[in-house]
C-alpha cells in the first residue's frame, strides 16, 4: 500500500507542477493555444489519476467489503461513481 501511496503523492506533485505552470503561462501572456494544450494535458493527468484512485479502491476497499458482506455499501459506492463519472 505505501508503494501505491508514494505513487499517487508523485503524480499529485505532477499535477500541482502542470497547474503552476499554466498559471505562469497565463500571467506570461503565452500563446492561447499552448495554454489550451497544457490544460488538456492537466485533464488527462487528473483523469489518470482518477483511474488510479478507483482501480486501488476496487482492488483493496472493495474486496474488502466483499468479504464482510457489506453489498449495499458497494453498491451505493459504484452508483456514486458512475454519477461522478456522467457528469464530465
């Protein structure tokens, strides 16, 4: 678990890098355009890491509650993230 927290930190710190580097961006007057790209590639790292989060969440979480026979729990977790989902 620790190598999979260390994991999601780092593309956290990526992140937050790609956000400060826009806003330097725009306070530098760059290109619209190159600013677009960039705020394109922080939709994909953000998404990726979104990826990451709910796949850990079913591979450790989930089975968890699996075992303990906490269903409507799960199911109410799974509804909840296809909500989230929908609305991007």
């Amino acid at each position: 678990m620790k190598q999979s927290k260390d994991k999601l930190i780092h593309r956290v710190n990526r992140i937050e890098g790609q956000l400060r580097g826009i806003k330097d961006m725009i306070n530098n007057d760059a290109y619209c355009i190159d600013v677009i790209t960039q705020t394109s590639a922080l939709r994909g790292a953000i998404s990726a890491l979104e990826d990451k989060l709910l796949e850990d969440h079913l591979s450790c979480c989930v089975a968890d509650q699996i075992k303990k026979g906490q269903s409507s729990k799960i199911q109410e977790e799974v509804l909840k993230v296809y909500k989230l989902a929908k609305k991007k």
